[in-house]
C-alpha cells in the first residue's frame, strides 16, 4: 500500500469547515454515551468528536446525520476508533441532502452488512466528505460493498477500502466490492487504496452511468469471480471519468474480462497510471470497447498478461478507436495491444519485449489502427504491425534502465529522449540511469529464432 503522510484528524478537523464561529464541540463517550447519540445533540456546524476505542450497538451503527452539516471526528484516528456493526447493520446512511461541509474523519468501518452499500450509502444527493477513514470486511448483496454513492458525489481523501465484498448470488447486481458510483454520481476520490475487495463486476470500484474523478489511488490485488468484469475498475456508460498518477497492481484473475480496468461505451481519460502485473483473460491492464473516446496519456504498462489470447496491456473492441500517447508497454503477454474490432491511435510510445506475443495483434484482419512515432522492439512473436496505417517508427532497442526488474526509465544514451529521434519524448518516463550501449540493429527476438530455424 501507498505510504502517504497523514494529516492527524483533530488538525484536519480545524481546517474542513471554515468561516464557523462559535460552534460546539460535543463529546462522546463522556457527554454523549454514543456516535448516534451525539449526532442527535449537534446543531449544523458543531463538531461531534469520539474517543478512541470500539463502539457497537444499535446506536453506533446505521448514523444518519439527518440533513445536518456537522463534523463526526475521530480523537485519535482509524487506527484506534472502530465503528464495529457486528454484522448487523450498515455503517452510515446519507440521505437528507448533506453537503461536503458534512465530515466523516478518522474512523475504521468493519464488518457492516447490508443489502446495498454496507459501510456508507449516499444517496438523493447526499454528498459528505470522508477523509481518513478505513472500510474494511464489510459486505453488501448489491453494489458497494463499502461504499456507495448514488445519484451523490462525495469527497473520499486519504481512505482505505480492503477486503469488502459484494455478492449477491445471481451477479446481477454483485458490483462493486470496495465502492459504487450509480445514477450521474461524480465523487472525487483521491489519495486512497483499494486492496483486495471483491465483486463480480469491478473489485474495487464499479461505475454505472457517473464520472469518478480519481488521483494519487492505488489498487492492489482487487478481484472478481470467474468470469467476471474489470478486476480493479468495472465503467459502464460513465462519460467524463478519469485516473491520474493512479497505480494498478496485481488485479485480476485470469478467467475475467479487463485486469485493472473495464470500460465500456465510456469516454475516460487515463493519465500517468502505472499498471504491473495484472491479469485476465482479455485486456490485463485495460480492456475498452465502445465508440465513446478514450485517450490513455503518459502511462505505463509492465508484465499484464491476457491468459486468452487477448492483449496483456491494452484490448481495444467493438469500435473502441482510443488515442494511447506516450505510454512505455513493455513485458506484456499475450500480444502488448490487440484490436478486434476497433482501430486506436498509438503516437510516440514504446512497445517491446513482450514474452509471447506480438506489438499489435489485429484479430480479425480489416482494423486499421495508426501506429507512428513508436519504438517496437524485440517482442517474442515478432515486431511487424497490422493494418498497414504505420509510419515513421523505429524497430531499434529503447535501451530503458532495467525493464525486467519493473524501471522503465531511459538510459542516458536512449534513442526516445527527447532530441534524440525527435524532438518529443518517446514513452512515459525519462532518463532515470547511466548509459547503457548503443540501440541495436532493427530486428526481433521472432526474427532471430526464426534465423535459426531455417539452418
């Protein structure tokens, strides 16, 4: 998991709601014996602070703020103040229109269970703030096993959802393990970790119809079903959602449908994400179909795989024509991009040293995507592309730092810095070590094997 520096939360507090004069601090346990008890006493803009420790029973389960903006902080912080539910209720339930200036600080939600969104339920345009706050072993029937916002757009800064579960039997409304966004939801997510939640569509986050704004947020070894939709991230119809400087690991298993992301009739934008090691059948890192634009800018792609024989870093179907600029994909298997369907646009990245697979695999044979400005290099079944829209690449090593050790970096000698081939950087990274040699002669690794084979 990330390690961010926090904030303490009795700070934090001090700062969430200003311009308020003379609000009132109320104290549980000592003035009020419980969470929901001192929620009742506040007026908007008082502060409701809890001492450490762990609170069961009806009255520390289910808070309702009901419609008042007031601040639930936590003395001493998620690690040492449990919000404990006893698998007998949800955590919160948001749904008098509450705004941001409505807190949630520094409290550990576990073991909530609810038919929907079983640690916090946003919804009729309720839109709290949660900042430091960890949703763990929480399990709901239908979507958003911590977390779900509908028709709502909270804040959710420096947070943790693990281990939470959706699972309805049937699947057909399993989505969503740590977090759903549903009916126009655009909540604003950052500097928070998803790991290890599970669903049956979209292991950490699932998105219907909304825009999730998420930056700075790790997932890690998030998951879903066999046969299953977006280990990390399941879109569906969610125009104007967007990761930056997110990070994608180890998510996936290898009978799903896009490892780190699913994005379907989507328009998203991806940018400065880093994507290692995940799995699925189709689409290890991204899996995209629909005509709705997708621009992945400035990421990185390094030993996904595609168990079948789909793309390990990027499948493209159904007319999914997505714009992928300066991205470093490097070790991915089976193939590094594959188009069924669907023609993208790859300009200025680095597509080499997949283990078993191909640069650009066109499957059905008419898709035309436009490669140019790219450096492709020493793939195991061969550097040629398909489609015949390619131009001005180099099939030359990038020479990058230590690819099998997971650095991308340049060497001080690469031909895609800056100046070097051209005048923009090839790829998602920049010089990170010495020289390392000189870029060798254009030719494969299938070129060479097959050198051999004819002898």
């Amino acid at each position: 998991m990330l390690q961010r520096p926090r904030m303490p939360a009795i700070v934090l507090a001090s700062l969430l709601i200003p311009g308020i004069v003379a609000a009132a601090t109320i104290l549980v346990p000592s003035e009020q014996p419980t969470i929901q008890q001192g929620i009742d006493a506040a007026n908007p803009g008082d502060t409701v602070l809890v001492a450490a420790g762990t609170y069961t029973g009806s009255l520390n389960r289910d808070l309702d703020f009901g419609g008042t903006n007031l601040s639930l902080i936590s003395e001493s912080g998620q690690g040492y103040t449990f919000i404990a539910c006893g698998y007998l209720g949800r955590g919160f339930f948001f749904h008098s229109g509450e705004d941001t200036s409505s807190v949630v600080c520094g409290f550990t939600i576990t073991a909530a269970v609810a038919d929907t969104s079983a640690g916090a339920y946003c919804v009729n345009g309720s839109s709290p703030r949660f900042e430091e706050c960890t949703f763990t072993d929480n399990t709901a029937q239908n979507r958003g096993g911590g977390l779900c916002c509908d028709a709502s757009s909270p804040i959710v800064r420096y947070c943790e959802f693990s281990l939470n579960v959706v699972n309805e039997p049937t699947r057909r409304s399993a989505y969503g393990g740590g977090m759903s966004c549903l009916s126009g939801s655009s909540p604003l997510i950052a500097d928070t970790d998803f790991i290890e939640n599970l669903a049956y569509g979209g292991g950490g986050i699932y998105s219907n119809n909304s825009s999730p704004q998420l930056v700075r947020c790790e997932f890690a070894g998030n998951l879903v079903e066999d046969y299953g939709v977006g280990g990390g991230v399941m879109l569906n119809n969610s125009d104007g959602a967007s990761f930056t400087d997110c990070t994608f690991l180890e998510n996936g298993v290898a009978t799903c449908v896009g490892g780190a992301i699913r994005a379907d009739y989507s328009a998203i934008t991806v940018t400065d994400c880093v994507f290692v090691d995940n799995i699925s059948g189709s689409g290890g890192g991204m899996r995209i179909s629909g005509a709705n634009p997708v621009t992945v800018t400035g990421c990185t792609f390094i030993g996904n795989t595609g168990s079948w024989s789909a793309a390990g870093a990027i499948a493209c179907y159904s007319d999914a024509n997505s714009t992928i600029t300066n991205c470093t994909i490097v070790g991915n298997g089976r193939h590094q991009v594959w188009c069924r369907g669907a023609s993208p646009t790859l300009e200025y990245c680095i597509l080499a040293f997949s283990p078993n697979g191909l640069a650009v695999y066109c499957d059905k044979g008419t898709e035309t995507p436009s490669v140019s400005h790219c450096f492709i290099f020493g793939n195991a079944e061969g550097d040629s592309l398909c489609g015949g829209n390619y131009h001005d690449n180099e099939y030359v090593n990038p020479l990058l730092c230590d690819w099998e050790m997971d650095d991308v970096t340049l060497c001080a000698d690469s031909p895609c810095l800056p100046g070097a081939t051209w005048p923009s950087l090839v790829g998602s990274e920049e010089e990170g070590c010495p020289a390392c040699g000189t870029a060798v002669e254009a030719m494969s690794w299938g070129v060479i094997k097959a050198m051999y084979l004819t002898r």
